[in-house]
C-alpha cells in the first residue's frame, strides 16, 4: 500500500469535511456569522430556523455531498490498485468519519462546526444507500409529525443499526457495519445531549417543513 498516499487522501477527506458551509453561505449572502444566532450551530438545522429554507436546504445538500465524496475515496483508491477490494469498506468508513470529525471542528472556521447529521447521512449514503433511503424517510416523517429536527435526526439514527441487524437475519452483513451504526446512533445521542434536555423541558425549537393551512369556511 502507498502509505503517503492513503496519509493524503485521508487529510483531503477532513478538508472537504472542514467546509463550513453554513458558516460560508450565512457570510457571503447574508453577511452573518450563524454561529451567533439561533443555537449557535454552524449546521442546516440552526441555518434552517435563522436564514430560512431555501438557505438550509442548500447548506444541507452541500454538507451531505461532502460526507459523501470524502467516503467514495476510497473506491477511488481501489481503482488505482492502492488498496484492494476486501478494504474499500474499511477506508470508506475511515475516510467518511475523518469528514464528519473535519464537519464537527473544521480547521477553516476556529474548529467551530455542526453536529455532523448531514455529513454522516452522505457517509451512509456511500456505504449503504438502500437503508440510508428508509433512514431519511423515517427523519422526515418525525420531523413532519413533530416539527423536531433533533428528534428526526436521533430516530433516523436508531433506525441505522436496527435496520441493518434486521438484514443480518436474511443475508450476511459485514460486522464492522453493524457496529460502524452503533457508533452512529451513539455519536448523533452525543452531539444531541443539549437537545434532548430541551426536548424533555419542552423548550426545543420547532422547525415546519411543511405547513399546513386551515381552509376558510366560505360565506
């Protein structure tokens, strides 16, 4: 193995996980620093409630890409003969966590980052796209429901290794991916510890994702 050139894709992975990309796209449209409105977190869920929709749904899609990209650098690796087949899934887990680590302290913003959700949903979007599909689904349906991102994000996070345990049933499943999704859920219930105490004092912010409007009665 190229041991300098796994060393570099490695720090090009937490570099594309550095980019504070609610930091950068709250300074250059809006000319604000959303680390210091709203939660204080430099993530699409604070970006959501402080800049709107349109500003968190790109910040959200971008951070999802690059949890994403950094994870199929590993199969850019195999496809250059510097690892074999049986270790893509290794680096693409070591290269999708350096990311999210890059998201959660990026060295272009004082190491001031988000929470890392939509960074690991692109991770696991990369490594396994059929549960990743039924994990979103479950986010969104909570979130719709419960107007709680935080809630959304934990659920969707639970669903991850359960799901995954389920298939262990019918068909084998590499073990390293199902404790890479203990490892998940047991990060996002970390990084959520503040909004759980919140969500159980009832003082969690609530996000709309969709609205619903009462029909007025006709005269």
């Amino acid at each position: 193995m190229n041991v300098l050139l796994i060393i570099a894709t490695t720090l090009l992975a937490y570099l594309l996980g550095s980019i504070p990309t609610a930091v950068w796209y709250g300074e250059g449209f809006f000319g604000l620093d959303i680390r210091k409105y709203g939660s204080g977190n430099a993530g699409a869920t604070n970006t959501f409630r402080v800049l709107g929709k349109r500003a968190g749904t790109v910040v959200m899609l971008i951070d999802v890409l690059k949890g994403y990209t950094a994870t199929i650098l590993s199969s850019l690796l195999w496809y250059f003969d510097v690892i074999g087949t049986h270790e893509i899934l290794t680096f693409k887990l070591v290269f999708g966590l350096v990311a999210v680590i890059g998201h959660c302290f990026p060295i272009w913003a004082d190491f001031k980052g988000g929470k890392g959700v939509a960074s690991l949903l692109g991770m696991v979007l990369a490594i396994h796209p059929e549960v990743a599909a039924v994990c979103i689904g479950i986010f969104l349906v909570v979130v719709i429901a419960s107007q709680y991102v935080s809630l959304g994000s934990m659920m969707a996070a639970l669903a991850f290794p359960v799901l995954l345990l389920l298939r262990a049933f019918g068909q084998k499943e590499h073990p390293l991916l199902i404790v890479f999704g203990v490892v998940v859920f047991l990060f996002v219930v970390l990084t959520h510890q503040k909004n759980i105490t919140r969500l159980l004092n009832g003082e969690e912010s609530r996000t709309r994702l969709i609205k619903f409007r009462k029909k007025e009665d006709e005269e």
